[in-house]
C-alpha cells in the first residue's frame, strides 16, 4: 500500500484588499509533485476547512508525512481564505502526532501578524523539520535521506510542476481557482541592493523559467480543470528574459511567445492575468513597453491589473530606501499604461494600473504623505484611471535594511489621516470612473452569503461586489452595478426582475432611492418597462429589467 503524504495550505499570496479569488500557489504544486516522485499518494487541505472541520485532524493523523506551506508576506484583510497564523501553526505542530512534519514557504523568512511590525523568525515547535529555501527542493532532498534545504532549481521543479497539477482538483473551491504562474525569481534592482524592505533580492539576479516550461504547466493544468490564471510571482513582468542591468529594456517578442503559448496550451481560459510591474521599466523603456504591453493585451483577458510597487511619491524616501521610480517616472507609466490598456472589452478596461503604497520607511516624515496625497490628486485630476490605490505599513524581513531603519509607529496618526484621504478623495472617484453606473460584471461568484452577498469576479485584484440580495454561496451571476463603495460597488443580480426584488436592493434602483420603495412595491408588478418608467424615470440600466 503507496504511502499518504498530506499537504496542509496555510498560505494565502494576496488578501482581498489587493487580491486575488481562491488560490493555488506554485509552492503547492511542486511539492505535490516532489512527493508524486517519491511514490507518495497526496491528500491537499487547506487551513480553512481545517478550521470548519475539526475531525480533518484525522485524516492529517492518518497520514504518513504532513507538509505545511505557510507564512504571509503581503498584510492584509483577507476574503476568500486567510492565512494560518503563528498560534495556528504552532497548534497544527502539536496537535498532529501520527506523522512526520515539515514546514515551509515563506514563514522561512519570518513571521508578523500584520504590516508594521517586524518579521521575526520563530522557531516553530512541534515540527520535525522546516524546508529551507525552496520548499520542494527542500523536501525532495529530505526524502533522499539529505538536508531539508535545497536552492530553487527549474529544471527540478519544472517537473514537478506537471506531475502535481492534478492538486487542483481537491481544491475546495474547485474549479474556481486561480493558478498562480511563476516565470522568474530574484530582481535586476537587487544589482544595487534592491528596494529597502524586499526580500526578492535574497534570490539574487534573476532566474527566467523558460517558456516550454511554462506551457507544459499550464497545459497539465487545463487537462486537471484549471480556466484561471495569473502570470506573477516575479517583480516585474515586462523585464520577463530581458538581459542584464538594473532596468533592463523589455523583449515584446519574449511576451507574446509567453502569452501566446499559454493561450495555445490553455484554448478556453476564462482568466489570464498579470500582477507586478515595474514603473521604471515603463518610463525609462517607454516604446519597448508600448509593444510589450501590447503583446501581453492581445492575450489576456480583459480588467487585468498591472501593479505598481510606487511605494511613495517623496524624492527623501525613494533615494533613502533605493526605490525603484520618483513620482514622475509613475505618472508617466500611468499615462502610457492607461493610453495603451484603457480600452474596454466586455465592459471592463484591458489593463489598468494599481498602485501599491508602502508607509514606516527610513526618513519618512509628516511631508511624505502630503506628496502622497498631491500625487495621487494629480494623477485623479489629469482624467487617469487607477484600478486600485493600496497602502500598508511595511512589514520589514530580517536581513532587509528596513529591518534596522525604519520609521514605524512614529507617524502613525498621520498614516491613518492618508488613508482615509485616499479612500474619501481617490478611491470614490477612481471606481466611478472605471466601473461607472450599469456597468454589468459576468461571472461574479459569490464569496459570502447573506442579505447582502458579496463575491468577485475572478482575476487579479477584482472589485469587490456587493449584492443586497440573499444568494447562495459559490453560485455564480452576471450583475449590473448601481452605486459605489470606496472600495467596492453594489450591484442587482441581470437580469433586474423588478417585480421580486426585496425591498432593500429596490431602494438601490437608479430613479428609486429610499423615497420611492413603497411606491414601487405598491404598484407591482408592473407588466412593461413604460410602466415603470413612470415612476422611476429612464435608466441606464433599463435594458437589464425582467418584467
């Protein structure tokens, strides 16, 4: 009888503020594959149902070896799964007594249980071993009778990467998982060290997964149900196979065979999507990065995000933490990346960017956030559109110069005060402007149920949609947006069944408002749109109404 190895997924890449749907990381997934190879059979949970069921213990008891992927590395609020935390880790330890344990991932670079405080490294009890450095390498070494330590190796864990795809499918959100798509690891900017609070520059200069690799992956996936991806897990895109120096110039012709293999590997994908984007690249490399941005756009599908480490619009703070771009070099990216992937495709943007603010870095003062708060002004009152603005304290690793310099807890009041300016004077604006009224969203699949559901459509960094209406969760609608959040928008179930919506999503009907909902609900049902025109007045979403 093979052995059973058990994979326990305590590892989240994005909270929802940023975020991204249900995930599987690549972590998973190679290390499926290590323990494939080692004539393991792989039972894949997550925290979460450990958390809703406590009798899966058992099955983790049952087991012959339990591999832990954990650690944060972006703070955040999360939504669709929230990572294991350090007392949770430690009880998992203690807790499992059958079989051999192991721990990985990126609680290898420390632990913090939230931005603005260090990551400290802890020893966590109750483990036999942690997985240094790469975590299936790690582990495939261990299981050779060797150090559970190993350095990332492509060509060990391109394999791997195959062999483990069919993990998808015990996923509980299946098949509504993004597919994380790993294509490089290290940084060109970590040349001069590297951005003060990063931990890409301990991998060293880059390392570029080939294409073939690439495709093999996504192509065992798709086979295994995958239709969700996003091609991240590198700091900058657009420098994907670029050559050497701090700002490489981007190769158009290395993106579109990249995307053009995924879409060949995977026809009918629902998502392709990208994540981190270099702002210098774009502003130092302006029509290299036209036509790579092109090549990526002829590809993916559209309200795809590319992210913008700014980090801060202070000339003090970018030079004292050897920041990637000054607030000119991100206006102009923004200007190009709007003029290149504004455009809508079924009713969303192409590409749009999202801008990433790091706050508590080494000689910040009171003066940064008023730059802060002016950039962002210009870039609003310039007619730009930006998918989404997030801020958070830095969360510094040990071995970061942040680590030792920082300003964290010194300007914590006037960080709250930006915060709120953003989500008052940024945010509300900004989301008016990219998803204005009777926009519809397909395939919005619902994350939370209740009298007011909320759920997202899947890709990287979705809107969040909030639904005055009673839906099951997972299932999944088309919705029309009817008003805005500051972080999120309201949205009616397509098509509009005027005649049966609860009293608390008419109220949200453009024309109606709260003074008209019992004049609605007294004249149902109404047999034709002119009807309701009488008293609701024409909409922009009156094509949408089921009589």
């Amino acid at each position: 009888m093979p052995a059973e190895a058990c994979i326990l997924d305590g590892y989240v890449d994005e909270p929802a503020c940023l975020g991204v749907p249900p995930y599987l990381s690549p972590y998973i997934r190679t290390v499926a594959g290590a323990l494939i190879g080692h004539e393991f059979t792989v039972r894949y949970l997550t925290i979460d149902q450990l958390r809703k069921d406590p009798h899966t213990i058992n099955l983790m008891n049952r087991a012959n070896l339990l591999v832990m992927i954990a650690g944060v590395t972006v703070p955040g609020k999360y939504l669709g799964g929230t990572p294991a935390t350090l007392n949770e880790i430690q009880q998992v330890g203690h807790m499992i007594r059958g079989p051999r344990k192991l721990i990985g991932g990126p609680i290898g670079f420390g632990y913090a249980p939230e931005g603005g405080q260090r990551a400290i490294k802890q020893v966590i009890s109750g483990f036999d071993a942690l997985l240094d450095g790469e975590p299936a390498v790690a582990l495939d070494n261990y299981l050779a009778g060797n150090e559970p330590a190993g350095m990332l190796d492509y060509r060990r864990t391109d394999p791997w990467s195959v062999s483990g795809s069919a993990i998808i499918e015990q996923h509980p959100d299946y098949p509504y998982v993004m597919c994380e798509l790993e294509t490089a690891r290290g940084c060109p900017h970590g040349a001069s060290g590297g951005c003060s609070f990063c931990t890409e520059p301990f991998y060293g200069q880059p390392k570029y997964r080939s294409i073939t690799g690439i495709g093999e992956e996504v192509a065992a996936l798709y086979v295994h149900g995958a239709r969700h991806f996003r091609v991240g897990r590198q700091p900058d895109i657009l420098s994907y196979g670029a050559g050497a120096g701090e700002y490489p110039a981007p190769r158009p012709d290395l993106l579109e065979a990249l995307f053009s293999s995924i879409r060949t590997a995977a026809p009918e994908l629902k998502t392709l999507h990208i994540d981190n984007t270099n702002p210098a690249t774009i502003a130092q490399h302006e029509q290299d990065s036209r036509e790579a941005l092109r090549a990526i756009i002829r590809h993916h599908t559209p309200g795809d995000v590319a992210a913008f480490g700014m980090e801060t619009a202070d000339p003090e703070v970018v030079g004292a933490n050897n920041l990637k771009a000054d607030a000119e070099d991100v206006f102009r990216a923004i200007r190009i990346v709007n003029e290149e992937g504004g455009m809508r495709r079924d009713n969303l943007p192409e590409l749009l960017p999202g801008l990433n603010f790091v706050c508590g870095l080494a000689a910040e003062t009171e003066t940064t956030y008023d730059l802060n708060e002016q950039f962002l002004s210009w870039v609003r009152d310039a007619g730009l559109m930006v998918r989404r603005v997030n801020i958070r304290q830095v969360m510094p690793f040990e071995g970061t110069p942040a680590y030792a310099n920082n300003t964290l807890g010194k300007y914590d009041q006037r960080f709250r005060a930006f915060k709120e300016f953003v989500r008052q004077k940024i945010d509300l604006p900004m989301l008016q402007r990219v998803f204005p009224i009777g926009t519809v969203l397909r395939e919005v699949r619902i994350e939370v149920a209740g009298d007011l559901s909320f759920g997202r459509q899947m890709g990287s960094y979705p809107i969040l949609v909030g639904i005055p209406v009673r839906l099951p969760e997972r299932s999944m609608i088309d919705a029309v947006i009817v008003d805005w959040g500051m972080r999120s928008v309201t949205a009616l179930p397509v098509p509009v069944d005027i005649n049966s919506l609860p009293a608390t999503a008419i109220k949200w009907l453009p024309g109606i408002g709260k003074k008209k909902v019992a004049m609605v609900i007294a004249k149902r049902p109404f047999r034709t749109l002119e009807a309701y025109r009488k008293l609701a007045g024409v909409s922009c979403i009156d094509p949408l109404m089921k009589f």
